[in-house]
C-alpha cells in the first residue's frame, strides 16, 4: 500500500499538488464537510486544515465565502482552475495506479476493482467518523 501512495505522491507532485492538498480538493468537489469533519478525514489538526485551506484560496483553487444562512459557516467550493488540476490529477492518478497494475496482466482487473473496493470501504468510514462527530457535538447527521 505504501509503494501505491508513492505513485501516487509522485504523479501529484508533477502537478505541482501536495497529497494533502488532492485531498482537500477531493473532499470541497464532494460538498465540502464542516471543518472540524474536515480535519478529521484529513487526519489534520485545525490549524492545519486552515493553513491548507489558505494555501489552496491564495493558488486560485478554492473559494471561500461565509454561509448566508449561518454567518459562523465557511463554505468552500473548486474554482474552475481548480476543478480542471483536479480532473488532471484524476486521470493521471487513475493512469498511474492502472499502469501499475497492468504489470500482473493476468490480474489487472482485479487489481484495478480492489482499488476500488478500497474506495466504498473508506467511504464507510468516513459516514461513520461524520455520524460520530455529529452524535459528540450534539447536532443531527
């Protein structure tokens, strides 16, 4: 799993892209959760999820704005400059993992389908680290 992030590290880094930072952008494409949520899924303290955030507004990435409806919230959305870097991280990280794969062509397919099993399994974890942090804080999920 290890060798796999490093691809993956790499790829992102001809773009110019942190890891943390193709995560961040992952998650506001994804409707961006609250912030405490957010640092939680990033595995970030606060400050940090901030100095990311920060980072991602000043390149252009990211836009932040007050909540209209509830002045104490922070919503994030991808700019188009930032939806198109993360649709070329998309394809070339999903190039790189396949490229990786094709490497036991007799497994590919699997390969690639345990990728994505990966993905619904870590989907599940983190609803349930949402329905946690809602079930603490006392707010309804």
């Amino acid at each position: 799993m290890v060798r796999l992030a490093k691809v993956v590290e790499l790829v992102l880094n001809d773009l110019d892209v942190t890891v943390n930072q193709y995560r961040a952008l992952t998650l506001v494409a994804a409707g961006a959760p609250p912030m405490r949520e957010f640092a939680v899924r990033l595995a970030m303290q606060p400050p940090n999820v901030s100095t990311l955030i920060d980072g991602l507004v000043g390149r252009g990435l990211i836009s932040r704005r007050r909540d209209r409806t509830d002045r104490r919230r922070v919503v994030l959305s991808l700019t188009k400059r930032g939806q198109t870097l993360l649709d070329r991280a998309e394809t070339r990280t999903g190039a790189a993992l396949a490229a990786v794969a094709s490497f036991d062509a007799q497994r590919e397919h699997e390969l690639l389908i345990g990728i994505d099993d990966w993905q619904n399994a870590l989907d599940g974890v983190a609803a349930d680290l949402h329905d946690t942090l809602h079930f603490r804080t006392g707010k309804s999920a």
